[in-house]
C-alpha cells in the first residue's frame, strides 16, 4: 500500500451540511412535510412495522453510546428497546451518569474520542458478538420502535452494514444518506460513521473494536473498500429517517484535526473515493417477494 498522503478531496464530502441558512432551512422544512406525506400515501411506514412484527426471527442486539450532559439519548431510550429481540444497552458517560440513563450506563467519565470511548464500551460487552451491535450518537432522535423496525428492514434485505437516513433538515455531510421519499432502503456503496450505525455479525468481526481514532473522518470510506472486497451489503433505510439537527459537523473540535487525523489513517489503508460514496446500487420500495 502506498503511504503517500492522500489529497482530502478524495475523502471528504465537499459539504459541511450545515441547514442553518433561513432559506435552506425553509426548503428542508417543506420538503419534509412533502416526503413524510408520500412516505404515509406508499405505506413506507407500515410495511416496515409490519417486518418488525412478523418476518423478523428474534436476534440479539448491542447499542452503544457515549453521552454529553444534555444529550438526548434518554428521549431515545424506549425507542431502542425492543418487544421482539434481546437487546443490550451499554452507554458511556463523558461525566458522571445521567440519572435516567444510570442503569444502562457502564461507564463512566471517559475522555477520549469518539471511537476510543466506544471501543472502551464493547471491551465492556463481552467476547460474543452479537447479531447487530447499533452505535448511536448523543444528539439524534429517532422514530418510535426504531430499533425494531430498523432491525427489521435490514434482516429482510439481509444487510450487513446498516444506517437510518437522516432528515432534510439534519445536518449531513454526504447527500446518500439524506432520506427519499417512498422507499424502505436504497443499496449504496457507503454507510457513514454516525449517527446511527448498524453492523451484521460479519461486518462486526472484522471492522470492531474501532481503529483508536479520535475523530473518525474518513473511516466509512475504509470501511466501503473493505465491503467491496467482502461482498457485503450496505444500505440506508429511508423508511425511518432519524433527526440529526442540533449540533454541525465539526462543532466540536477542529475541522484540521479531523481532516489530518484522515489522512494519516488513510495513507496505509484502502479506501472508497468519496465522489463514489453517492453510488446507489438498488431502491427498495417494497418487500422483496
């Protein structure tokens, strides 16, 4: 592998996402409106509660999750447990434990980076891998009975890596992963590192624990060379968009860091250029028969 530094345009998005502009927010706003009216005309919704309900075979099911002080994860708590599988919720706390996340937190005023707090939450889970390990960031709402419905939707189009769409409005970087309308999941080339993220038992074996990374930048794209060369399926399931609306890209640190942090970690590694990540391979608008 060559360890000449890549050039980032081939790794970044070309968009901070940033919808804080009046007039594009507006322009999200209404599309919202209008793509949650043809997702409800297309019985989007139902069919996907309908996967979650009877054609799903129980599994067992890992979230993780680092929170901040005034996260919103315990407003997304009940929509990540589950009537049908076994699931186990191990969340991290840059501080001390939040009194309603207290009996699902393991740990406890972790420093690091993203990666490297979560990395310290899986040491915790055990050996076992499990069917679907979920990392979920601290600032996005989800659906109600997400984790049930979305498990549903990825067990029937037997994915092994998995994201929600994200609202119009939410602040996304890469276009793929903005919802359609009246779709249950589109095939893509490139599931992204957050908000949600999803990974089958295959891909977990081989891409968990997470690189020791601080920021993350740039290691969908490795993870995109890596399906290619495995033959696994990716998606994003438009059927149940997730709010990623309260915090930018980058808001929290520094865009250079990131961008040199990538760079590095892609010099010595494959990776999917990103004027490919956009790359839908099939739309899913029903059940397969």
């Amino acid at each position: 592998m060559n360890s000449t530094r890549p050039d980032p345009d081939t790794f970044l998005a070309g968009d901070a996402g940033d919808v804080t502009d009046p007039w594009r927010s507006t322009k999200r706003r209404l599309g919202e409106v209008a793509y949650g009216a043809l997702d409800t005309l297309s019985g989007t919704r139902r069919r996907a509660a309908r996967l979650a309900r009877s054609a799903t075979p129980q599994r067992d099911v890992l979230v993780i999750g680092v929170y901040r002080p005034g996260s919103l994860l315990a407003e997304a708590l009940p929509a990540l447990l589950s009537e049908r599988h076994r699931v186990r919720i191990a969340l991290g706390s840059t501080g001390p434990a939040d009194e309603p996340l207290r009996e699902h937190t393991v740990a406890e005023h972790l420093d690091g980076g993203k990666f490297e707090n979560l990395n310290r939450l899986l040491e915790g889970a055990g050996a076992e891998t499990p069917d679907w390990t979920i990392a979920i960031d601290d600032d996005v709402r989800v659906p109600r009975a997400f984790l049930d419905r979305f498990v549903g939707v990825c067990e029937a189009f037997e994915l092994d890596l998995a994201q929600p769409a994200q609202t119009l409005r939410s602040h996304s970087a890469w276009k793929v992963t903005r919802r359609r309308p009246a779709m249950l999941l589109r095939e893509t080339r490139f599931v992204e590192i957050g908000p949600v993220t999803a990974f089958g038992r295959a891909a977990a074996a081989e891409l968990l624990p997470f690189p020791e990374l601080r920021y993350g930048w740039g290691l969908d794209l490795h993870w995109a060379a890596v399906a290619a060369e495995r033959g696994w399926r990716l998606g994003v399931v438009d059927a149940l968009p997730v709010r990623h609306e309260f915090g930018l890209v980058a808001a929290a640190y520094a865009r250079e860091d990131a961008v040199e942090e990538a760079a590095r970690f892609l010099a010595e590694r494959p990776y999917l250029p990103s004027e490919r990540a956009g790359d839908v391979m099939a739309v899913h608008r029903r059940l397969r028969s």
